[in-house]
C-alpha cells in the first residue's frame, strides 16, 4: 500500500502549537513547511513524495494511518521532533 505525506518538523511542542494556529488560520502548510520545518523536504512544502507501509517512524506511520488523503494530524511526537502531517495519497 502506497502512502503519501507532507510534513512540518520541529523541535519544541510550543512551535508546533504556534504552527496550528497559523494553520487554523488560514495561512498554508507548505509555506509554513518552508518557513519553519526543521527536515530537508521543506523547500519541497514538506513533500515527502510517496512512500510504503513500514519506511516511517511508528508513531508517524500510525497516525498517517488514521488520516483520510487532505486530512492534517494533530501534533505527533517522534525521536526527531513534533510533526503536523498532512495526508496526499
């Protein structure tokens, strides 16, 4: 099963929090990926292309897994920092 995702990397929970509220409202994911996220895919907007079950951390996995494609998580905790996911495939 192929999956895909965008993503937004930080290192504090507080950055994430600032991040949904941005998010909430109205500014966009792949601008604030570019501006704030801390992984090599943000001068992609957070594109992390497509990918299969079991090439993700746990926790990030598990709940992409719980996402419906355009759907955004909540902030996910993972050894390299506070994730928002957003679902693409």
């Amino acid at each position: 099963m192929k999956m895909g995702a965008k993503h937004i990397l930080v290192e504090q929970k507080f950055e994430a929090e600032d991040l949904v509220k941005k998010l909430d409202s109205g500014e966009k994911f792949e601008t604030l990926a570019k501006d704030f996220s801390t992984c090599g895919s943000a001068k992609e907007g957070g594109n992390l292309g497509t990918f299969s079950k079991g090439m993700m951390v746990k926790p990030f996995e598990k709940e992409l897994l719980t996402l419906k494609v355009g759907q955004m998580s909540g902030i996910v905790k993972t050894q390299f920092g506070y994730h928002l996911i957003l679902r693409t495939k």
